[in-house]
C-alpha cells in the first residue's frame, strides 16, 4: 500500500491532500466538478507556507466512473454532499479498497461502512487551512495535521491497526503531520466540543469567535452547549473531562478574531454543515437518552438561516 | 375614583390611553421624554381607528417631580426603563394612590409593589396596535383591549376586587375594552406563551411570524419554547393546557406577517425588552426547579445581538 490514490472531492481540502502525495510520488487519481475543464487545461497549484507546489497535468476526472478502482480512496467532500457518496464510491472501491473520509462531523464514516463497497474504513479530522483561489488554485496557509482512526461497526475504540498505521505513514512520508486515534468516535466528539458551540453561534450570529467569548452571555451559552457535547459523548461511553472543556475556552481566547467553516458558509450563503456537525451527534444522543436541548436551539435556528439561502 | 390620573411615559401606548381618558373628561397629566417641548407648543394627537383625537393643550410635564400626587399612576414606559421608576414613582404616589403597570413581561407588578410607595397595584395586558408618527403625534391601528387584573404579594389568584372594577369600569367609559382577570399571573403567562417564542425568534432571525411558522424546524422550536413556559406556569402553580398550546399556534398561522415589538426593536436598533420576556420567567422557573434550556439559548443569543447595537 498504496497503490493507486483516489481524491473524491478535489476542492480546497482534497486538492491539497491529493497534491502532497502526488509530490511524494503516489499515483493520485483527482475527481473535479466545476474545476475539471481548467485543471485538465492548466492543470493543479497549490500555494503553500509549507512549499508551494504546481502539476501541470494530473489524473482529472469530471466523473467517478471514468476513474480506476483504487487501493485508496480519500473522501473530501463536504458532508452537506454525503447524499452522493454511494454513487462516487461505488466505482472507485472493491472489497480491498480503504476509504479514508475527511470531513467535519459524526457518522459519516457509518455511512461508507454501512453501503459495503469496500474493505477498511477510516476517518481523518483535518486540522488545516486551506482556501480555494481560483479554478484548480489552491492557498495552504496553516497547519495540515491529520488525526486518523479506524472506524468499526460497533463503534467501539479499535486501538491501533495495520491500515490505519499504512495510511499515516503514507501521509508522514508527504510531509503531512499525522496522530494516531485509538478510538475515532472520541476524536471526533472531541472535536465536537469546539464545532457545536462556536461554527453554530459564529454563523447565527456574524460574529467571531472573540466576540462570542467577550460577551458573558454567548460565552456562557458556549460552555453549555460544550457540556450537552460531553454528556452526548458520556451516553456513549466517551469521557470528555471538564478540563478538557476548559482548555478549549482558554485555547479560543487566545485565537485572533477567527471565522469558523460555517460562519464563513453563512457569509457566502453556502449550504451549511448541520446534519454532520448537529443533526448527528444530537440524534445519536437522543437516541441513547439524552438531550441536547441548546444545541437542538441552535441547530434550528441554523436550519431556518440554511433555508433562507436557497 | 378616579380623581387625578398620570401617566408615566407617554410614548405610543401610554399616550393613546391617556387621550382616551382625557377625551372621557378625566383629569389626565402626561409625563412626556423627548416629546416635551413639541406637546407643550401643539399638543398631542392621535390618529385612531376608532376615531381621531387632538389636544391643543394638554398637562403635559418633564418630570414626575412636577407632577402632582394622583389617585391613578398609569405606567406605560417600556420594560427596558424599569430601573428608573422608583425615582418616576415616588413623587406621584401616596399611599391612597393605584398602580396601574401596563407592560410586557414578568415580574414589573413585584417590582412596583416593593417599592411601597402606594397602595394598590395591578398590572395590565395590552392587546393594541399603536406607533408614534412624530412628536406628540400617535397612530392607532387596531384593538385596544386590555386584560386587567391586581396583583398581591403572595402572587395567588386574587379574584375579583374593588379596584380592579373601578379601574375596569373607567376604561370602559372612555371606549376602551376590557377583561377583568381573577388572576394576573396566569394571565402574564398566558401572555409569556406567545411573547417567549415569537418576539424573540422574529428578532433573531429578521422574520416575520410567517417566516418562523412556514418553516418545520423553527415551527417545531416555537412549540417546544412554549412547552417550557407551560412548565414554567406549572411551577407556579398555574395550569395553560395543551389545547392553549394548540390554539396559540393556530391563531398565529391566521396572522398576516407579522413583525413583533422586540423585532422591530432589533430592527431599529433599540433596547430589546429581554428582562421581562425572558429573564424574568426564565429566573422565575429556575428558581422553582424547573429550567428553560431552550429558551435560555435564544435569550443568551438576544443578550448578545442587543449588545451589539450599543
């Protein structure tokens, strides 16, 4: 492993994940949509803090069906898209293929598991900057750590996994930073802990997230909704400690004015991320017991803004 | 009863009221803000539905320590100004004198009571329409009607009384419509199922009530906040059925849109009535055991939004 690489999803996310391991002499195999007709032209760049990096021509395809079947299929798109994912897999996976799904959100690598196309399934949480400049331009200006875990259908901690550890070390040798997760289900909730409170109050409310913490109000709005997050993760059996919770407000105060995905969505009027970021994990919670009842707030007032874009 | 009655805060609401009084004979003294100087040169008019009113002259004052000591106080001002009224109350009262608190909200009975400048004190609902068009100049738009009952300090049911009759009665000569209720605090909850959903989901998302209803998630969310102040109300004793629930949200989809007043606040910028509408019921239920999650999410978000217009 690997042999041939496929990016179902190549905007900003995709496009720079798929460009590192081009650079590291993978064969990468890149699904476009409305980009297809100028990288197939002018091909792929990608400004980079790290090392910019440009391909005049790589494997683009404007569809999955024209694409090989690979060993592994890295999944980034957004997860407002993931009602077409069994159509993008289907061609591109058989019973050895890994998918990788790098995406915000809880249950999508359910999702993938449960079509059964393929073999292993594994989830990445990105913590990257990365914004679209043009068609097949791409800005890197932060970060780029990966934290990847396998995904099992009981969703219990797996530990660590030969795939799993094939697919960091292919990262690693790209330059990109790689943790390894015992139990994807807690990394995700723990990245919940700082989604649900702040992409949804920066969105709803147009302001950054210095502003959500200078005022009493929304801060302690945030913290409760942190600790519905910690009890959704406690139904199942995932224990996210207070003083997790408070090393997220300390970290988000020292954060410069920032935009989160989904503030920047509402500023474009972008469909939002709701189901993967709220739907899901207050769902998954009711359903063991246990409600969510600001986040559910949250989530509907969200879901009245989404509307009102289309 | 009445001999002297003055109103305090003659803004739309308070001066309507007033002109109805003082065009039934009575003796009427405004107490006026920014309005002063216009209404004591060309007086106060009101444009009404129910037949135009113009005082050339009328007992007009800028402060409540130039106004005499009268038999009936009518307290129009908004909630957002109840820090003040000790100092609006004391020059007008004696112990002989009513406290009629026509305002939105919670709680603003407790207040005046506790001040104890006076003797009795109701509260009352306005069922009206009215803005201002210009110094000392107001429209009226519809209805009028208002629910009037008293208040007394072990916050039970009082039942009919003396006062509220003659205070009843002398609206009811001057064409106002009234209802006498046997228990104010029922009626101010009653009142809080509308106010707690739809003033501040309408402000918060600069939609009319057509908007929030014709939308499944906010439409679901409007229900479950009056869920939480028919619990609320239950804390305290007092019974609002589902059937009440029910006729609300019917009774609301009849509306043409609608812009509540804490909209049109957020709209133009001003202090939203948050004390009132939600802090108070929200304390007041917590107080008793009983919290309001959802609804402590929109009033933390409100909290913010008002902040942001300072």
């Amino acid at each position: 492993m690997p042999g041939k690489i496929a990016i179902i999803g190549s905007g900003a996310i995709g496009a720079f994940y798929g460009a590192r391991l081009l650079q590291a002499g993978n064969d990468v195999h890149f699904l476009f949509h409305s980009d297809i007709d100028h990288v197939r032209r002018h091909g792929l760049r990608v400004d980079s803090v790290d090392g910019d990096m440009s391909y005049p021509t790589v494997n683009a395809y404007d569809s999955a069906e024209k694409m090989p079947v690979c060993d592994l299929v890295i999944v980034a798109t957004k997860s407002t898209q993931n009602h077409l994912l069994a159509d993008l897999l289907r061609p591109v996976c058989n019973e050895n293929t890994t998918v990788l799904l790098l995406q915000n959100g809880l249950n999508g690598e359910r999702l993938i598991h449960d079509m059964g196309f393929g073999g292993p399934v594994l989830g990445g949480l990105c913590f990257v900057c990365c914004n679209k400049l043009g068609p097949g331009h791409i800005a890197h200006l932060e970060n780029g750590r990966i934290i990847i875990g396998q995904y099992r259908k009981d969703e219990q901690p797996v530990g660590r996994t030969e795939v799993q550890e094939n697919v960091a070390v292919m990262f690693e040798k790209a330059g990109i930073p790689i943790d390894r997760t015992p139990d994807l289900i807690l990394s995700r909730w723990h990245k919940l802990l700082w989604n649900m409170p702040f992409n949804g109050l920066c969105a709803l409310l147009n302001a950054t997230t210095d502003r959500i913490m200078a005022n009493q109000a929304t801060r302690d709005l945030a913290y409760a909704i942190m600790q519905e997050t910690q009890a959704g993760a406690r139904a199942l059996g995932r224990d996210l400690p207070d003083a997790t919770l408070d090393a997220i407000m300390e970290f988000t105060d020292t954060l410069a004015p920032y935009k989160p995905s989904m503030m920047l969505d509402a500023i474009n009027k972008r469909d939002m991320e709701l189901e993967g970021i709220y739907g899901e994990p207050i769902r998954t919670a009711k359903e063991l017991g246990v409600e969510m009842p600001r986040s559910e707030t949250l989530y509907r007032e969200l879901q009245f803004l989404n509307a009102s874009y289309k």
